[in-house]
C-alpha cells in the first residue's frame, strides 16, 4: 500500500486533474486483469477506501475516479484479484498443458506423455522398492522401533513432504477455474474430456508421490534418510516440469520450442462465486491429505510401542560358553554352568527401557514353567546394550547381579540402537568369571510361521504366527521340530 501512495504521489501532483489519476489508476487496474465493476462482498472482502485527501491530494474527485483508485488499492493489498473480475488467465506451462492443448498425432503431445510416464515409472519403481520391505505380517516394512529424533523428523516430514507436493493443488485448481463452458467458449477446438484428463494424470503423479514419501518416512530410522529422500522424490515427481523448462529453450528443436512458449489465454469460468468454490475446496484437499498421513504415522507410532513389528517369539542358541565356578542362588558353593542349558524359546512379555522384554519359557510345549524360574533378555539404557539375565545368578558372592550397574548382565550384545533382538546375533560378549576377550555369535531366530510347512506339518499356524504343535504326534519346539523320547523299545533274540 506505501508503494502504491509514492507512486501516486510521485506521478500525481497537487494540481493534477482528476481524469489523469483516473487514466493512472486505470493502467494500474489493467495491469492486474481487473474489470471495472463494482467490489462483491463476501468472504470477509470488502474494498478499502482510498487515502487520496490524507496523501495530500486535492482537487475535484469524482465518483468515477475514487471507484477506480480504490479497486487499485485493493488489488495491491491482497496481491489478488477477485476471481470474478479476471478477464483472461493462461494455463500453467506444463506438459500436462500438452496433454490437451496439442493434437493427440503431435510431437508436444507425444513428448508430453513421456515426459509423464516417465514420472510415473520412477515414482512406481520407488514403490516397488519401498514394498519390498514388507511382509504378511508388516504390509509397510515398519521397523520394530525408532529413537526420538527420528520420530520427530518424521512428523515433520510429513508436513514438508505434503507442502512440497503441488500437483494435486494445480489439479483442483484448474478444475475449479474452467469450466466446460469457459474452455468450448474461448477456444473450442480444445477437449474439455483431454483437459480433464490431464487434470486426472497430475493427481496421480500427486498422489503417487504422497504414498512414496508415507513409506519412505514409516520405513526410516535415520533423521537424515528422511529429508535426502524427500528431495530424491520431489526431483522424481517434478521431471515432467523439468523437460518443460528444457524444450522451453530449444533443447528439444524448434516444434516443441514454439509449442512450449505459446500462451493460451482464456477467461475463467463466469460461474457464481462462493466462499466455498473460491476458498473452501482447495483448503479441504490439502488438510486432507496432511489428515490422512498424520492418522497413518500416528497409527504406526502407536503399532511400535505395542511392540506390533518385533518378533513375539524367537529361539535362542547361546553356543557352548560355560562358566566353571557360577554363584547360584540356594547353592552354598560354585556349580558349574552351560549357557547352552538357557537355549530354548523366549517370548516378549511388555517392555523394558523401550524395548521389548523376552522371557524365557517352557522348551517342551513353549508355556509357562511350572516352578523353574526363566532367565531374561533386556535391553540396558545405560550402557546401550541388549544383555541376557537371571535373578538367581550372581557375578560375585556380596552383590546380585541386578544390583551392579542398573542392568546386570551374563551376557551383553555390542552397543546397539536396534529395537528387534532377532536382528542382533553378533559381538555377544559371556561372562566366565571375567569378560570373554574374543566376542561370540548368538544364534537367534524368530518363530513366526506363515503357513503349516512353517510348523513341519506337525501342527498348524496360528494367527499370531506361532506353531501350535499337535500333542497326538508327540512333535513339540517352536517349529514342532522335535519328539518326544521313544517310550519302550523291542528286541529281538537271535
């Protein structure tokens, strides 16, 4: 508004006449495509009112003049003008202009519908590695967990990944700009089916986009995978924009040159205007899409505190470490200790420092011990390690093992961020009365099945990916793998 007051005062003197601020506001005015017709209120838009006398000017202002001058001062203010009062607007330069602007037997049309198939397959092989990664089970690839920063950047990922992605924008946009009428009235040898298509291909690149960067944001555990992906994919969805500009300057001879640099100037649909036709459906598209990837990721966070990807059942083979002299408790001296004795099933039961909990259980049927107290494997805060305990083992005869750092530990992993215990099967480190110098593998395997081959036909699969082996077969383990011992034997006498 200050710019526009210099101007006038700068261009209109005192002793001005009232038609040469008429003919300034009216070079104004066209300069904004507005017409000369009286302000619509509504949607909160009213004309501001000039400040001709407090600028300092005077003289003899008719009605004409002031009308003129104040539409020119709401132009400038909003940076707008009211849909209504657009007489001409040119359709965005695109390749999807293209798709509808130019015959369908044409160069530009063919170099268009590469241009956009090329988006779509770069965008569809992104799709096909990013579900990849999933199973039965984990449709998304979920990890079993992510630390808190990486939690943060993926809530704010979303927001620029949405912000980011201006096709679908551009298509409600133009939808809601040209009508059937406006297009076959201004320029009747354009499709308005052609112009809708095209509209139809910028919603899918949109959308094709937005799923890409949902999946790339649930499947990330590293704050800086978030953002360099969310690049990678906006350069994939613009390429289209990037073939324009190119064939914009000649790079693609001189057809496509001109075909780019044509302006198709048409006026807007003469429809009633509304709060809701101008503001309401383009707005609602947006929150939209920015709800549905919120619910999503809000949904995912809440699946991985309830430990929904983690393995609930692993299998566990601690190798043949043995500690020779073990402090047990309700053992008065030493006893000797296989760690091989702990091998066996462990479920998760809740969580512990964030991460799941795995108990172990019952070798024979993979419940509950009856009276035998089962080891754990905990992941420990602060020395950042997965580590395997039992409360009636001790390291030294004065202190139990739980009360020596916070966590205590027979055996520990390597210093890890990982959330899934079944990821983890290198650099254990055992106990033997001193640390291990050289680091051990621990075997571990989840015991999800998928289908009966899973449980060796010996049981069947239930929902919950564990084996339910069949008693009348005498099968047990967690893949029903194993048989009980043989109950008599028969010999015969030669």
């Amino acid at each position: 508004t200050l710019h526009f007051r210099f101007y006038m005062l700068s261009y209109c003197p005192h002793n001005s006449h009232p038609t040469q601020t008429l003919a300034l506001a009216e070079i104004i005015m066209d300069t904004k495509k507005i017409k000369k017709k009286p302000f619509q209120k509504g949607c909160g838009h009213n004309p501001p009112q000039s400040d001709l006398e407090v600028d300092g000017f005077e003289g003899d202002v008719n009605e004409e003049v002031k009308e003129t001058v104040d539409r020119a001062l709401y132009a400038i203010q909003n940076d707008e003008a009211d849909e209504d009062s657009i007489t001409e607007m040119k359709f965005p330069g695109s390749t999807y202009t293209l798709l509808f602007t130019s015959p369908i037997i044409s160069i530009p049309f063919i170099f268009a519908s590469m241009s956009t198939l090329l988006c779509y397959i770069c965008l569809l092989l992104s799709l096909f590695n990013l579900f990849s990664e999933s199973s039965p089970d984990n449709l998304f690839g979920v990890p079993a967990g992510v630390k808190p920063e990486v939690r943060g950047a993926q809530y704010v990922g979303v927001l620029v990944g949405v912000l980011m992605e201006e096709e679908v924008p551009d298509a409600i946009q133009l939808f809601r700009t040209f009508s059937k009428e406006s297009l076959y009235n201004n320029v009747p040898k354009l499709s308005y089916k052609r112009f809708l298509f095209s509209c139809i291909c910028r919603s899918i690149n949109g959308y094709l986009y937005l799923l890409s960067v949902f999946l790339v944001i649930v499947q990330a555990d590293n704050v800086l995978d978030i953002f360099y992906d969310l690049l990678a994919l906006q350069f994939a969805q613009s390429i289209d924009d990037v073939s324009f500009n190119l064939a914009r300057k000649e790079m693609f001879g001189a057809t496509l040159f001109a075909a780019t640099n044509h302006d198709h100037m048409i006026e807007p649909s003469t429809r009633k205007n509304s709060c809701l036709r101008r503001n309401f459906l383009l707005k609602s598209i947006l929150l939209i899409n920015l709800a549905l990837m919120y619910v999503g990721l809000i949904y995912v966070t809440l699946q991985q505190r309830n430990g929904a990807y983690v393995c609930p059942s692993i299998s566990v083979n601690f190798g043949d470490e043995v500690w020779e002299e073990a402090l047990i408790h309700g053992h008065e001296r030493p006893r000797f200790l296989e760690y091989s004795y702990f091998n066996g099933i462990y479920k998760v039961e809740g969580n512990f420092n964030g991460r799941p909990r795995y108990v172990e259980k019952n070798k024979w049927n993979g419940g509950e011990f009856a009276a035998t107290v089962g080891a754990e494997i905990v992941f420990c805060k602060e020395s950042g390690r997965w580590v395997f305990t039992h409360e009636d083992i001790y390291k030294h005869v004065s202190v139990k093992i739980k009360g020596e750092d916070g966590c205590g530990w027979l055996i520990q992993s390597d210093v890890s961020v990982e959330y899934d215990l079944a990821n983890i099967q290198t650099n254990w480190m055992f106990w033997t009365g001193s640390v291990t110098m050289g680091a051990q593998n621990v075997e571990i395997v989840c015991n999800k099945c998928q289908d009966e081959s899973d449980c060796n036909y010996q049981g069947i699969c239930l929902d919950e990916g564990l084996c339910l082996c069949d008693s009348r077969q005498e099968s047990f383990g967690s893949r029903c793998e194993l048989h009980t011992a043989c109950n008599s034997i028969y010999g015969e006498i030669f």
